[in-house]
C-alpha cells in the first residue's frame, strides 16, 4: 500500500516547523531528501554552539494513512559518514541510559586539535515530542554551555521546558584543562558519557554519537570518523545479543551498558569448535563492560554471542578495513521481520549484511532491486550460515554476506518466506564507512497483523514467531501448539503467547476469509458508444474487505487497460 509521508523539520528560533515536506511513496520504491549545501544542512544540523540549551532542531517524520514505513538518517560527508537508523515508536521513551566506549582497553581515540566545538567528543541530542517537556540528566561527564559555563558531572540536572520539535545538545567538555593536544589528551582520559541517564516527563528520542574517532586504537593519529546511533529507553533493550564481526583491519569492539544492579554478561565464542566463555564482574545499574573481538580467539571468526542476567545496551564499533562505524545491536527478542527495504549506498569497498536467522532457512531469503521482481539471495551471493556460540540459540543461524556493486544506488528488499529475521548494514567506501540496523528494535510484532484470503481457496498461511524460550499458539477453535511456527488453516483471531524473559510477550494476528462478488457499473449507464467515454466501477459485494487494487481490461477501448478504481474509457 502507498504511504503518505510528512517530514516536519524545526530549525532556528521558531517553534513552529521551519520546513515541511509532504510526498508518497510506492511499496518497494524510496524518496530520499538531500541536505547537501549549507543553505539546507543548516535547517536540520544542530549546532555545537548550542551544547547546553535548548534549540529547535528537531525533525518529526510520520506515515499519514498508517503504512509502516523504514526510515534512517545518514550523515554523508565525504570523509566522515555513519547511518543512524530511526526506530520509530519503539526509540520514544522516558528512561535511557547512554551506551558509549569506555576509555577502557584498546579504545578508538578521538582527534585532539580544532576549536572548542569541532574537536573530537562525545555527544547527546535529544528532541521533545511533546510541548511542557522537561529533561533530568546526570552526567558522567563534564559538559560545556555556550555561555562558557559547564554542566557538572554526576549531579542530576534539569532542563526545560522544552516544546514540541526542540532538542538539547549535552557535549563533553574536551577543554577544561586547556586547548593544547597534552591538556585535552588529560581531559579526554577522564572518562566519557558512557552510562549518563536521561530521564524525562514525557516521551523523548535519543541520540547517541562520537565524532572524530580514530581508526588506530589507543593511537590519535590514522583516518577518523563519526560513529552514533539512535538509542531505544530502557525498557526496550534485551538481555541476549549475536554480535557479528565486520572486516576491520584495526580491530572490533562491543561495550555494554547495565540498566539493573546486580547485572552478570556471558560472552560465548567459538576457539576452533569450542565455545568458550568470558564473563563480566556483577554490574549495577548504568555501569559498563567490554570486550575487544579481536582479542577473544584472535581470529577474525571471533562473532560473539550475548547472554545477561538483566537487560543490558550493546553497542559496536567495525569497520571496513581503517573506516569506522558504530551501531546499537538489536535484542534477539526482537527479532520480528520477515521483509526488510534499505537504500544501497556507493560501496567502492564494499556493502555488506548481518542477519540472523532460524536455522534451515537460508534457501529462503529473495532479493529485489526498486520494486523489481524477486530473486534467490543465494543465486546472487553465497550464504554461509554459521552456528551461534554457547548452545543456548542452536535452531537460529547468523551470516555475513556482500552485496554486488550492481545493486549501489538502489532500494534494495530482503526477505525470507520461512523466518523473521533481523538485518544490519555496513557500507564501506575510500575514506568513511556507516553501520547500522534496519530491523526492529524492543519487542515482536506481527507484521501485517491481519492477512485475507479468498474464501473460495482459503491456502493455509504460514505465521512465524520470533525468537523466545518458549511459544504457546492458540488457534481460533481454542487448541493451542509449541511451536515457534505453525500453518493456519481456519479463519479467526491467531494468539500467540512468547517467552520473552523476562517479558511474556502477547499479539493477535487475524485471518479473514474475503466473501468477494463484484459488480461492474458504468456511467452512463447505456450500451457503449463509439467516441463517446464511460466511466467503469467496480461495486464489491462482501464483508472484511481490505483496500483492493484493481486491474481492467478493456478490449478496443482507450485505454486498453487501467488500474484506476473507476476509468474514463472511450
């Protein structure tokens, strides 16, 4: 179905949009907006100068009619470049903890020269849904204010109110001890924003993003890039993770963010065909941990799988080859799709897919350029499924897979007939790269959530859960089954019931058998007329009937054919 689309974009001292952009798009097609001259960046760019009060920099970006849509923004510079994917209602929340590296390890450095504002440092920018919003944040950081001031670090502080569209910038205090390289390298040694809460009285979204990072870890000097994300609250982050290595050249790293006390994190890997495990101390609430892949088995096999007692962020850092990006990895309990779009950007050294998926299920994946025809994945790449670390998710797989340049520059449709699945994406080109995933993010839903049949060859239809410990399906006659998938055969209301620890997770998917009779009316209503036009409709005669496309055929008319709901034909 078409969504109809409006993109607000609030910018400088109004609170009302500055710009609105209103368009449709077609299912399987996209629409890109550009903001490449400083004339239109500087409509949706928050400004560094205003680290520390309120601006109005927000962008609200909806789907008008309801049509589920995927959206992600893309800083596109030429040397420095990273998706941010938008997670849409499941990013709004009261409650974050802020997931960033450690300076802990083997950490990617950020740069040390530049002005006050561009040099390189941690960041938040959050942005208001609603008007009388107010911002509690306690920093474990410094930050700076514009007006020279600082916002302490550790002690709660508030902000606002802040109306509808505006966001506020907290940026690290990189120069507190001076701006020479020797005096920020101290400052920067302080520690970061890593685990900084945010709370708020009503709904906000969260951005999370470090600028200026360094290839090189531990080492000021190599390519720099920026890496970010949108984050999701705390209620929608998982307690079980697959981590999936990239191809970096300069190492790979995942930190993890408590949101519970007393929080333990297994890391599963493979050395050869043993899983071996590492373990975090106890952590409490909105303390931090890590592990650098590449030090796990010294393999470039070393994917990881995430198992926690409590609920904790996860947060990557790969890279193609020296170019680095950053993501937020979706739970496993999220994983709930079973067609994903994306827009393929220039890969010159490569565009490359994560996904996680049930086992058996490779066959399945089809592939799709601009709405075009569909065809087998695995007549287009090899997909190597691996198994997961720790024996605790043996029916799911994951791969990494490249995909041909051929498909650069175009919308791009994955999906799997058999199994939900969840899907990140790294494009790696000379100088930058970005990484983010385009799947769901918190919880499962079923997507349609309402599927027609035709009552006259009602087909079974095939629903497929998500990942959970457990699965209890009950059919519209009251039996139930415990399977994580099943094929539905009577028309009704479908519930099914996952264990989702430590959520119990409950949706409905409905099937209706469509009783179609369709009769043809025209106007006028007399028997057709050389050269003279009518105007054909198709009145349907039926109960539950879902928006219909149409499909005409006129033999000798003008026009021939037509998939208008009513054509003018002569």
């Amino acid at each position: 179905e078409t969504a109809s689309i409006q993109v607000d974009i609030y910018a400088g001292s109004s609170p009302l949009p500055a710009r609105t952009e209103t368009f449709s798009i077609n299912p399987g097609y996209y629409k890109q907006l550009n903001f490449d001259v400083n004339e239109t960046r500087t409509q949706i760019e928050c400004p560094t100068i205003y680290a520390g009060l309120i601006s109005n920099y927000g962008i609200h970006i909806r789907s008008l009619n309801n049509v589920k849509i995927l959206a992600y923004y893309m800083v596109n510079g030429t040397s420095q470049r990273d998706i941010f994917s938008l997670k849409g209602k499941q990013a709004l929340g009261t409650h974050f903890i802020t997931p960033f590296q450690e300076h802990v390890g083997n950490y990617f450095t950020q740069r040390e020269s530049g002005t006050t504002y561009n040099k390189g440092a941690d960041q938040i920018n959050i942005v208001a849904t609603e008007d009388g919003t107010y911002i509690y944040a306690t920093l474990k950081k410094m930050c700076i204010k514009r007006d020279g001031s600082t916002i302490p670090a550790n002690v709660e502080q508030i902000f606002g109110p802040m109306s509808k569209g505006q966001t506020l910038i907290l940026r690290e205090d990189t120069a507190k001890y001076g701006t020479s390289s020797t005096q920020i390298t101290q400052a920067k040694n302080d520690g970061t924003l890593a685990g900084s809460i945010v709370k708020s009285n009503n709904p906000i979204a969260v951005t999370t993003s470090e600028d200026c990072l360094s290839a090189v870890i531990t080492y000021n000097n190599g390519n720099t890039d920026l890496a970010g994300d949108q984050i999701v609250p705390v209620d929608m982050v998982g307690k079980r993770y697959v981590v999936i290595r990239g191809q970096s050249t300069v190492g790979e790293r995942v930190d993890f963010t408590a949101t519970t006390d007393n929080t333990v994190i297994d890391v599963h890997y493979f050395d050869g065909s043993t899983d071996q495990v590492v373990s975090s101390p106890t952590l409490n609430s909105n303390q931090t941990w890590h592990v650098d892949m590449t030090k796990l088995n010294g393999s470039v096999n070393s994917d990881i799988f995430v198992d926690a007692t409590q609920p904790v962020y996860c947060y990557q850092h790969s890279a193609v080859n020296g170019e680095l990006g950053a993501a937020i990895i979706p739970s496993m309990y999220s994983i709930s799709q079973q067609q994903i779009d994306y827009y393929q950007s220039t890969g010159t050294v490569g565009n490359y897919l994560f996904l996680v998926f049930r086992e058996k299920c490779d066959t399945a994946f089809t592939i799709a350029k601009d709405g075009g025809a569909e065809t087998r994945l695995d007549g287009i790449v090899t997909i190597n499924p691996q198994k997961i670390p720790s024996g605790i998710a043996d029916e799911w797989r994951y791969a990494r897979i490249q995909i041909p340049n051929t498909y650069d520059n175009s919308m791009v449709t994955i999906r799997n007939s058999e199994s939900t699945f969840s899907l990140g994406y790294f494009n790696g080109s000379s100088g930058t790269a970005s990484y983010g995933y385009l799947s769901g993010f918190g919880g499962f839903e079923f997507d349609p959530d309402t599927i027609w049949r035709c009552a006259e060859n009602p087909r079974p239809v095939t629903l497929t859960g998500g990942y959970a410990k457990s699965y209890i399906w009950t059919f519209p006659d009251g039996s139930t089954k415990n399977t994580p998938s099943i094929k539905a055969y009577q028309e009704g209301m479908y519930i099914l019931e996952m264990d989702q620890d430590p959520r119990r997770l409950i949706d409905t998917c409905w099937i209706i058998d469509m009783k179609f009779n369709a009769e043809i009316t025209r106007d006028p209503n007399k028997p057709v007329k050389v050269g003279v036009p009518q105007i054909f409709r198709a009145a349907p005669k039926g109960t539950n009937l879902p928006d219909l496309n149409y499909q005409w055929s006129f033999q000798g008319g003008n026009p021939a054919v037509s998939t208008s709901p009513a054509p003018t034909v002569t």
